[in-house]
C-alpha cells in the first residue's frame, strides 16, 4: 500500500488454486474448483489495517483456526468500529 502525496495505491493477490507448484499438483491435491457453464462463485474479502496487539493477536487467531480447517463465522464491522478503528488497544 502507498499513500504519499503523489501516489495512493493498494495491491491485492486474490487467492488462487495454483501455488507455486503448478496447476497439474493442484488438480492432484483436489483444490481446483470446476464450474459449470454459466455457474458463478463468489467470495467475500477482508482488508484493512489491525490497530493495536489486541487486533493484530484475535486476527491471527482466526488465521490459525482457517489453517487448522475449522469453520469461522464472521461478523459485520462498522467502519470506525472493531479491529480497524484507532481506538482499539
């Protein structure tokens, strides 16, 4: 992320099915998804910026449960709100 004075960009990887060993090892380990014709997938993404230990500790958290393969509910922020607010500790 850059936010200067002449610039304000962010950069995102989407995730993907294909690592760095290649699609063939994909499809092998069954992590490639088909669709069918006309069928669509959607996915919901999460950024922003963790404020505090507090936040940065819960989100990694929820990264090792995700890891672990454990189901996570997530919940609406409100902008100004939870993890990404400057007054979370």
């Amino acid at each position: 992320m850059v936010n200067d004075p002449s610039h304000q960009c962010l950069g995102l990887a989407l995730p993907g099915t294909s690592g760095p060993e290649g699609l063939t090892d994909a499809r092998k380990a069954g992590h490639v998804q088909m669709l069918a014709p006309g069928a669509t997938q959607g996915y919901d993404i999460e950024a922003g910026a963790l404020c505090g230990e507090t936040a940065v500790a819960q989100k990694e958290g929820e990264i090792a449960h995700v890891l672990a393969g454990a189901q996570t509910a997530f919940a609406a922020v409100t902008p100004g709100t939870g993890p990404f607010s400057a007054d979370s500790s």
